[in-house]
C-alpha cells in the first residue's frame, strides 16, 4: 500500500515545491494541512499539481486547519493514517517576527507543540521531519561554519521560536521515543516565492527602475551574504532524508539522540552580487545603495553559515544556485503575478 505524508503549510514556498516534488518522485499520497494566512496562497499549490494528470492530482488533499489550535478527532479523522510527516507551516518573515512576537510563539512553538502532540498518538508513524533554520545559531563571523549540534544564539524572535520548535521535537522524541529529524536549511529561493523575500524583492525593484537596498557592516564595505539553494533542492533533500536509513546512526558524544542536518547550498553569494546576477539577466544597470542595516536594525545578521557535510557524507549534494537563479528570475518575470504585493 502506497505511503502517506502529511505536509504542513503546503499553501506555502517550500512545502509547495516539495509535493511537487513528492508528486513526482512517489506514489505516496500528501496531505497538507494549512490555514491560509498573508503567505499561504492555494494559487501556489494548484499551480503546480494542475501540470500533472487528473489520476495524480487525486494524492493531494488539502486540510484547512490553524496550528494554535489543537488537531481534534475530526481533523485527525479527515487527515487519515499517516506514515510521514514533514512540518514546514511558521511564520517565517523575520522582520514580522520583530513587529509581532507573540504572534510567532503562537505559529511556531505552540503550533509545533500541538502537531507534535497529533504526532505522538499516531500507530504507525515512520518520521517527523521538523523544518528549523540556519538562522537559529545566529550570525556566523569570518569564517566560521555551524555544526549540526553547536549552541544555539537566536538573534530575532523568529529564529527563536524556530529553536524552541527545535527542543520540544527533541523532548518528544527523547520522551515519547517519537521518530524525529531535524533540518536547518539556509536561504531558499525559487518560483512563487513572497515578494517579501529578498531575491523576488530585488527583481521587482530592478524591473522597476529602483533603488536596490544591500544590507552592508558597518563600514558599508562588506555585503551580507547567505548560502543560496533552490527550493526544488531543499525538497530533494527532505525526500532523501525521508527514505533514509537511519538505524545506524548514533548519538553524538553528549549522548544527544535525536539526528539534525544541514541543508547547504553549494555557493556562498554576497547581496551585492547577487543584486548584479538579477540586474545583469535583466539587462539592466544596478541602482543600488549599501547600508549599514545590521548595526541600526538588531535581529538581522551579516552572515549566516553551516557546515554541510553530514548530508554530503551520507550521499546528498546540492545543485549550484546559479544554475537555477537566472531561471528562476526569467520565470518570475514572465509570471509577474508573483511579484504583487
Ligand atoms: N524560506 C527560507 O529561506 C527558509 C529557510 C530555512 C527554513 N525555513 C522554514 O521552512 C518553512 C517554510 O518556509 P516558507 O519560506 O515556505 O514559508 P511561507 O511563509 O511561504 O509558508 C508558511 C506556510 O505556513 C502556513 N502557516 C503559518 N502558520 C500557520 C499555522 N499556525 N497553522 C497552519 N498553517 C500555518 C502559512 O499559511 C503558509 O502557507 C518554515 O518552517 C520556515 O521556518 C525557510
């Protein structure tokens, strides 16, 4: 019998690309649970599962339900038995988190305390994969790369609840003997993404004719920069590490149990050059200023950075996010409905 997975926030970027993704490399059926907020937008979905035959559409099914609240019996009735669940629904803009806190305790500590709680009832469940962050260990000065179990040093309330997410799947796992995965994927780009997000921001601005704001240090010498990957790439490694074999694997040396991977994209791209990709495959001239952002603007970091070779150890490696950039901004271009706000 095929295999479910229940997907929460399908309504938004990433989940979006992963049941394509899902819908296209298995016969699992996907459920994806979402409430519909500024950032989730059904359009997203539908237009991806409408390029595949009527018999695959058929796998999707879709649950409206709000994780601060917790799944009753009818919604746990109507989502079915489930042998994965991939949790990807949070607020996920920084600069919102920043504006309303609690709203992100709410989404992403008590939402994750709440799916897992559904979780850890189910009969049958293979894995939960809990979707977290680079941002979590806070900037990463010089040259620095984060292991999968260095400390955490949030610097904005999103990367915290996206921690405190972090330890609740971490207790039920070590409390209930929940079957968990942890992943800290750095900055994902592609088609669909919020015109909040900086990629899809910069080609709006450089479509426009305007001023593009790079976020600098302090000298306004350095640009910040990120370890871009494509959102059809994080979805490759959610499935691998879906169907990975992790009897193997051991605790770490402190004894800690439940397994986490980072999801790093093969270049390290600085704003600015990244801002001259955009304006270049566009033919246009950059207008761009640098600012010193991160010393005026606490809870936004300079740069972050992992060490990505655990994934790379256990056979998955990322494309190159240039090889997707310039298609994902001819795209967004062509389908400028995307870039609404
Ligand atoms: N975008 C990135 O670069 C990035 C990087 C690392 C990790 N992540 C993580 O990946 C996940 C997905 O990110 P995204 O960029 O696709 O976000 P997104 O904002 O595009 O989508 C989030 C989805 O979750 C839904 N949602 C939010 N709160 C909910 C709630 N209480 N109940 C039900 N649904 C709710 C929203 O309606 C939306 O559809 C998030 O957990 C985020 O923290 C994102």
């Amino acid at each position: 019998m095929s295999k479910t997975i229940l997907i929460t926030g399908g309504a938004g970027f990433i989940a979006h690309h992963a049941i394509n993704k899902i819908l296209s490399e298995t016969d699992w059926k996907i459920v994806t649970l979402d409430r519909l907020d500024f950032s989730g937008n059904l359009n997203r979905l539908k237009e991806v599962v409408d390029t595949f035959p009527l018999s695959e559409q058929k796998r999707v099914q879709v649950v409206y339900h709000d994780l601060k609240a917790e799944l009753n019996p009818e919604i746990a009735a109507t989502i079915g038995k489930v042998d994965y669940i991939a949790h990807l629904a949070a607020g996920s803009h920084v600069d919102r988190s920043i504006s309303y806190p609690l709203e992100f305790v709410m989404d992403n500590v008590v939402g994750t305390a709440h799916i897992l709680d559904y979780a850890r009832k189910l009969d049958s469940l293979e894995r939960f994969a809990y979707f977290s962050t680079d941002e979590v260990f806070g900037p990463a000065p010089g040259d620095i790369k984060y292991k999968e179990n260095d400390r955490y040093n949030s610097t904005n309330p999103y990367s915290a609840t996206k921690a405190g997410g972090e330890e609740l799947v971490v207790a039920f796992e070590n409390t209930y003997g929940l079957p968990s995965i942890i992943t800290h994927t750095m900055n994902v780009f592609g088609e669909r993404q919020n015109p909040e997000k900086y990629i899809p921001m910069v080609i709006k601005r450089v479509r426009d004719g305007e001023k593009v704001t790079v976020h600098a240090n302090s000298e306004k010498t350095v640009a910040g920069s990120r370890h871009y990957i494509h959102a059809e790439d994080v979805s490759g490694a959610l499935l691998f590490l879906l169907n990975y074999n992790m009897s193997q694997m051991q605790p770490d040396v402190t004894g800690a149990k439940c397994q986490k991977f980072n999801i790093v994209g093969k270049d390290e791209i600085d704003n600015l050059q990244l801002a001259q990709f955009i304006a270049e495959t566009q033919n246009k001239e950059l207008d761009y200023e640098m600012v010193d952002f991160h010393s005026q603007r606490p809870g936004h970091d300079l740069r972050y950075a992992l060490d990505g070779s655990k994934m790379v150890n256990m056979g998955w490696s990322p494309q190159s996010a240039f090889n997707r950039l310039e298609s994902t901004i001819k795209w967004t271009l062509k389908n400028n409905r995307w870039l609404a706000i």
